[in-house]
C-alpha cells in the first residue's frame, strides 16, 4: 500500500528494497512550538526489542536514503528512519522556519511523539550535524551516536547562490535537473553501476513535494550548520565514525578531525565506498552499527 501523499511517481519504483521502504512510509501530525498547526512529518519504522535506532537522512533527501540500511538494522532492533523539517515527504507549512534550532525542535517533538525512549542516533552527511547539534542540546536522548561521512567540520555543499537576490529560484531549478542529481550521485557514490534509475527515482521523487523550494531557499539563507565546527568538541555521548575510504564529496579526512575530537569515539572505515556506505555497502555498514550498539 503507498499512501495519497507520496507522489504518484512513487508507482515507478522496481528495486524491492525501495517498493518495500516506500511501503512503510507514514505521516504523523507533530506539534511544535513554532508552527501555527502540527506539521505532518513522514516517518517509516521496522523491527521490534532493544535500544530503538533513529536515521537522519542528508541534505535535500528523504528516507528512502535508507531503504537498504534500515532492513538490516531491523533484523535486531526497532529502527526508525524520519523525515526532516523542510526535507522529504514531511510537509512544509508557510513559514520562514526552515532553520536549524527548527529542525532540532521538530526532531525533538517527533522522537517524543513517537519514540519516547532513549535512541541510538544516526545522521549521514547533513543528517549527521543535525544528530551532532541535537545531542548537545538533548543529551539524555541519545544514548549512541553514529556519524555517516558527516557534515559539522565541512559545512556540506556550497549553496550560497541561494542567498543572491532574485536568484533562489533559478538555483532550485538547476538542484532539480535530473542531468545535475545523476552527477551528483554519480559524484556520491564509488561504484557507478550502483546509480540506477531506481536510485535516481528515490532521490528525486520529494521534488515534486509542495513548497520543496521555498523550504529549500529558506534553510540555505539560513547559513546551514556553519556554527557547529565550534561545538563538536562538546560531545561527551559514546560516537561511532563510519566513513567510505573513497568520499568525493566530503573528502576523508575529517573522518580522523571528527575521531580525534570527539572523546568516546571511534573510526571504521567502509571500504570501496563513496559518500554514502549506507547505501553502497548496508551489510557491513549495519554489522558496524549493530556492533557498536551491543557493546
């Protein structure tokens, strides 16, 4: 079954991980303190027992980022993977809200809608700042944190074309072109063969989402999570650094920065991966994982 708010473009998927994970995709009305009406926020759970996990997927990205991760997580725990505020298939209300402490308050009014429990949190790429800057400011609701090739040392991609007046719609539109995604995840991944056209289906079917750009263009003016070089240090939560041996996009060596000052940390490196292990190499991403959380 695929719910009416997903895009019927939805339809077009053939990979079984992808059929399967849009299948569990729901939407539950979160309240915030910032937002007039509860925000309908897209959500996907499988498993049951232990420690629950939470995956924050990257910037300008949905769930569906961890559809072949999330089966393997779920063998032995409840795994949650959220839409963020702004991103993916959670609706967008009118506002000028598109901003990190937002997105860190929505996170927290969705973890508490519908987890209430102490998580292990995980974030790939943006998804990983977004987890950094919400375990500082929620210590207690983070157990363990996981840090795909994460943003916080590199702010993520340049999109400051954004903040040129007049210009944000015309940066949204080249985003949107399929020939500049297929780069990018051409870019993002080390096996191009792993660049289908399912995978390119799933990374671009929130484009068509109402108000993707003005959500967009608003999160970008915002400066993104250029503050939190800065606070990494902080961290005081057990962290596990996952990082593919051969990312372009973020490069490798903020792996060793993030591992060198985060106290309780420590580096696994995924080899024959780009930017994304999670989606390139899922078994052994989740074997780290899942180690990582029994100890």
């Amino acid at each position: 079954m695929v719910v009416e708010f997903l895009p019927p473009e939805i339809a077009q998927l053939r990979e079984p991980e992808s059929i399967a994970m849009a299948k569990l995709i729901r939407r539950s009305p979160i309240i915030t303190r910032f937002a007039a009406q509860p925000i309908a926020t897209a959500y996907g759970q499988q498993g049951q027992g232990g420690l629950p996990i939470l995956l924050l997927h990257g910037f300008d990205s949905s769930l569906l980022e961890w559809r072949r991760l999330m089966p393997q997580l779920s063998v032995d725990r409840s795994t949650w993977a959220v839409d963020l505020l702004g991103f993916g298939f959670s609706d967008r209300p009118h506002g000028s809200f598109y901003t990190p402490p937002a997105i860190k308050e929505h996170l927290y009014y969705t973890w508490d809608t519908l987890i209430g429990q102490p998580v292990i949190l995980v974030g790939a790429s943006m998804g990983g700042a977004v987890a950094i800057d919400f375990c500082l400011t929620y210590p207690d609701v983070v157990r363990k944190l996981v840090l795909i090739d994460s943003a916080g040392f590199t702010a993520g991609p340049n999109l400051s074309w954004l903040m040129l007046p007049g210009l944000g719609y015309l940066a949204t539109e080249f985003l949107r072109h399929p020939r500049v995604r297929r780069q990018v995840s051409l870019q993002a991944y080390a096996n191009p063969g792993l660049v289908t056209p399912d995978a390119e289906l799933c990374a671009a079917l929130h484009l068509t989402m109402p108000r993707w750009r003005e959500a967009l263009i608003t999160f970008t003016k915002s400066g993104g999570y250029n503050f939190l070089e800065s606070k990494i240090a902080q961290l005081t939560v057990p962290t596990l650094i996952l990082w593919g041996d051969g990312d372009r996009i973020l490069g490798v060596q903020d792996a060793e920065r993030f591992q060198q000052t985060i106290a309780d940390s420590q580096l696994a490196w995924i080899p024959q991966c780009g930017h994304v292990p999670h989606l390139e190499q899922p078994g052994l991403t989740a074997h780290h994982i899942l180690q990582f959380a029994a100890a």
